[in-house]
C-alpha cells in the first residue's frame, strides 16, 4: 500500500499545477505591463503628499517601460514561431517595435520628445496580440476583435447577427453604467478629509498633460484594463476551473493597484466596475464592448475638463440608442448553462 497513489492524489497535484501555470502566466503579464505604472503610481503619490521625487525617478520609469515591451515582444516572438505564416507576423512585429522604439525613447531624453501617441497606439497592437497569442496557446479565444455593424437596422440582420448586436449593446451598457457609478463615488470620496488629486492632475501625473496624447492615453488605459488586465486573466483563470468570486478579487485588485495614488476613497470606488467588467465578461464574452465603453467613458472625462459639460451630449445620445437597443436584451438572451453552476 505504501507504493500506491491514490487516484484522487493525482488530481489534486495536477489540479494544483493547473492553477499555478495559469497565475504565472497572469502575474508575469501583468507585472509587464503594470510594472512601470506602478513606478508611476509611487512618484505621484510621493508628490501628492509633498514628498521631493528626484529626476531619476522618471528615467527609471521609462526604462522599466522600455524592457517591458522587449520582454513583451520577445515572448510574442516565441508564441508565434511555430506558427505557419511566422514570417511575415515576425515582419509585422518588428514594425510595430521600431515605431514604439522611435516614439518611446524620447521618454527617456531631457526634453521628453516622445509624443504619446503613435507608441501608443503601437502598444495597443502589441499588448493585445500576445493576449491572443496567449489564449491560444491553452486552446482557448477572447473574443473575435469586430463590432456589429451600427448603422444597419435590427429588423434587417439575420437572428445570429442580431443577437450578437444586442448582447454587445447590453455588455456596453451595463459597463458604462458601472463606469459612471464608478466615477461618482471616486467624486463623492474626494470630499472626504485627505490629500486627493483632482481630474485635471491626473493627466499631468500620468505624463500625459494635453489633451490629444490624454485621448490615446484613454483609448489605452481601456485597451490593456479591460484585454489584458480582464479578459486574459478571466479566460486563463476560468479555464483552471477557479471559482468567479476569486477572479473578481484578482481583477479589482489588479486594475485597482495603478490608480492607488488617487487615494483609499477612489481605489475602493473603482472596484465596482472592476467587478461588473468581470461579471459581463465571463457571461458574454465581449471583450470590445468593454473596451469600447471604457474609451468612451475616459474620452467624456477628459472632454468635460477640457471643454465643459456641452461634450456630454454626443455621448449622452449614443449611450441613449445603446441603451434602447440593449432593451431588447431580456426576451433575446437565454438562459447560460455556466450561470447554473
């Protein structure tokens, strides 16, 4: 008996490695893309608090971002050697790493030429691929990166076209409504005694002041929260059979940690669409329409600061036939087998 293992042993051990294989792979991506952020998070913090930051802090910070991104393009360069049309996605990889080289390294000159905009786009391109890259390794799928076509009338699309059309307009909805609820709290937590950092000094703290590099700023921030921060770590987690109240708790804190500078009252204010992100996610599997309602939501934060409320109306009415749309959800959305379990 003592030779013998038991069969329930075995599962166990290979259970265990399952879910250790699968938080390596979440931790180092994430301490890729969130490790110089959170450099960035400190320096604003200190400085917050009337702490001196020496200029090498930031040289430190573009340098973290910079290795970051070759580690980041090396492993994609990895996931994709096997693949059948490599070479020319090893071509594409290398132009999209001499355009965020050719932006980026103005990061770490005395002049900060960089323009924030074209790297980051380039980014945006790179950070996504290696998710998919990733998910596909373990025989799994994000999401297909389209949207549903949005001049066509519902009455004109076929059933499958049009179910995909509401469950994508319900997903967006539902985010934008936890985004603002989100945004609410983190105002009514800055009235409450303490340091705290207003909307118009984010974008200095972040290093992106103006207001074309603060949109692509957005349009990121919204890219790497709610691809690589959810839907990757949603995908690969529910895949080694964790439980959904975990992945809430490892996303909320993962998309909370970049913004703790903002203060306690803001970064717990944020873990209600961190939550909600997760939740629609790993019922629907739409990962553009969170995207899609983060970018707006960052783009109407910083077009109020920058122009007035007035800018709230284009979005208010969009966010209005989304919702009308999304209506029709409750008699088109059946019931899921996961949401038994």
């Amino acid at each position: 008996m003592s030779g013998t293992t038991l069969p329930g042993a075995d599962h166990e051990t290979a259970k265990r490695r399952t879910t250790l294989r699968a938080y390596l792979t979440v931790l180092t991506l994430y301490g890729l893309v969130a490790g110089s952020p959170l450099i960035g998070a400190l320096r604003a913090f200190a400085q917050l608090n009337g702490t001196s930051v020496p200029d090498w802090a930031r040289t430190v910070q573009g340098i973290c971002w910079l290795a970051s991104l070759v580690c980041a393009s090396l492993w994609l360069a990895w996931l994709i050697r096997t693949h059948p049309q490599r070479v020319g996605r090893l071509v594409l990889l290398i132009g999209i790493g001499c355009m965020i080289a050719a932006d980026d390294a103005g990061l770490l000159s005395p002049s900060r030429t960089s323009t924030h905009i074209a790297g980051r786009l380039c980014e945006i391109v790179l950070w996504v691929w290696l998710c998919i890259e990733i998910a596909a390794r373990r025989g799994l799928t994000l999401q297909t990166l389209s949207m549903p076509h949005p001049f066509r009338p519902l009455s004109k699309r076929c059933e499958a076209e049009r179910r995909r059309c509401i469950d994508w307009h319900y997903v967006f909805c539902r985010h934008v409504l936890a985004l603002v609820a989100g945004g609410i709290l983190a105002f009514l937590t800055t009235l409450l005694p303490g340091p705290a950092l207003h909307a118009d000094q984010q974008g200095a703290a972040a290093g992106v002041p103006d207001f074309w590099p603060g949109l692509v700023q957005g349009i990121w921030s919204a890219a790497i929260e709610e691809v690589l921060v959810t839907a990757a770590v949603v995908t690969v987690l529910k895949a080694a059979r964790r439980p959904l109240w975990e992945i809430v708790a490892v996303v909320a804190v993962m998309r909370a940690l970049p913004h703790a500078y903002l203060g306690l009252g803001p970064v717990l204010a944020g873990l209600l669409p961190a939550a909600a992100a997760v939740w629609l996610y790993h019922r629907h599997q739409q990962v553009v329409s969170l995207i899609a309602a983060h970018t707006a939501y960052n783009t109407i934060v910083l077009a109020v600061s920058a122009i007035g409320w007035p800018a709230v109306v284009p979005w208010f009415l969009f966010v209005n036939v989304s919702a009308h749309i999304a209506g029709k959800a409750a008699e088109a959305q059946p019931t899921r087998p996961e949401d038994k379990d």
